[in-house]
C-alpha cells in the first residue's frame, strides 16, 4: 500500500550516496543520473498520491 509521507521531499540520494548491493557507486556523467537530479520528485509524488485520493 502506497502511503504519502510529506518528509520524503528530499529523499533522492545523491550518486555518492545511493547504496549498490554488490558494491560499486553510480557514475556522475551518467545520462539517467543527470536525468534523476532534474526530476521534482516530491512535486511528481504529491501528483501520484492525488491520482489516488490519498489525502
């Protein structure tokens, strides 16, 4: 069940700091990590919570 928390605004994790299982780290230049840090997630998050009616 999908549940809307107002403290995840800054959730996203910076490349330096994602966790990999099996070790490694995300590369900086990489297009999708460029891509990630543009995204507003907690913006996008608060549209998908209303698309559900959660208050």
């Amino acid at each position: 069940m999908y549940e809307f928390l107002s403290h995840r605004e800054n959730q996203l994790l910076l490349p330096d700091d994602f966790f990999l299982p099996f070790g490694g780290k995300l590369n900086k230049e990489n297009r999708w990590v460029k891509l990630a840090q543009l995204v507003p997630w907690a913006y996008a998050e608060k549209k998908y919570a209303k698309s559900l009616d959660l208050p």
